[in-house]
C-alpha cells in the first residue's frame, strides 16, 4: 500500500520487520505446536534490496535451534519474480521466540517436539 512506502517509492523498513516477526511467530508456533510464543530476539537486519510496490516477496524459514522453552529460527526474504521464477534476497535475520503460559513465565516446550526435532536433524 501507498502508505508503507518511503519517498523513494521503497517498502519501510519497519513494515517489513513487523511481516518477518508475524511471518516467523507463525512458523514458530506450528512448529512447536503451541500458540503461547513471543518474541525474545531478532537479530541483525540488513537490507540487501529494496522492495518495491507490486513486487512479490517470500519468507523463508529454518529452524537453527531448539532450546529448553526457546526455538531460533533463521529467516530470509526475498523478492520473487513472476516472470522468471527467480528469487532475490532481500534481507536474513536470526530470530527466538520463547514459549510462555497464560501469566507471561517461560515453560518448556514438548517432549514430543524436542524427539521430533532431533529427529528431523539426524
């Protein structure tokens, strides 16, 4: 939309940032089978590329690691081409999100989930 883009017609950084908290506490979620997932850490953020009105962009996700209540993910956007198929890096960071209960304390995230990870490592 017109109002999330800069002076140079570029997408803001902060909605992107915002689209790749959302996009992996999503991913973060469905992986540990739990909604009660918040945001400790996103690490660094450089922007590679701009992104423009009308481009497509895909966010990637991969599990790094799986913590006692946290999981890190590393995540990438890119720029997707539909004429081509090819794909562009936009921008990566490293994120964690840490598992919590209805009053806001850490809990550890499932047995079955830690076997299923290591599992998916091996």
């Amino acid at each position: 939309m017109v109002k999330d883009l800069g002076i140079h017609g570029n997408l803001f950084g902060g909605i992107l940032m915002s689209w790749i908290d959302e996009a992996a506490a999503a991913f973060a979620t469905e992986y540990c089978y739990t909604p009660n997932m918040v945001t400790l850490k996103v690490g660094e953020l450089l922007f590679k590329k701009p992104v423009k009105s009308g481009n497509h962009i895909r966010i990637y996700g991969e599990v790094l690691s799986l913590g006692n209540t946290s999981i890190t993910l590393n995540i990438e956007v890119r720029k997707y081409s539909l004429y081509s198929g090819e794909e562009t890096l936009v921008c990566s960071t490293n994120t964690t999100f840490v598992r919590i209960d209805d009053d806001g304390t850490p809990t550890p995230i499932g047995e079955t989930i830690r076997i299923r990870h290591v599992e998916k490592v091996i």
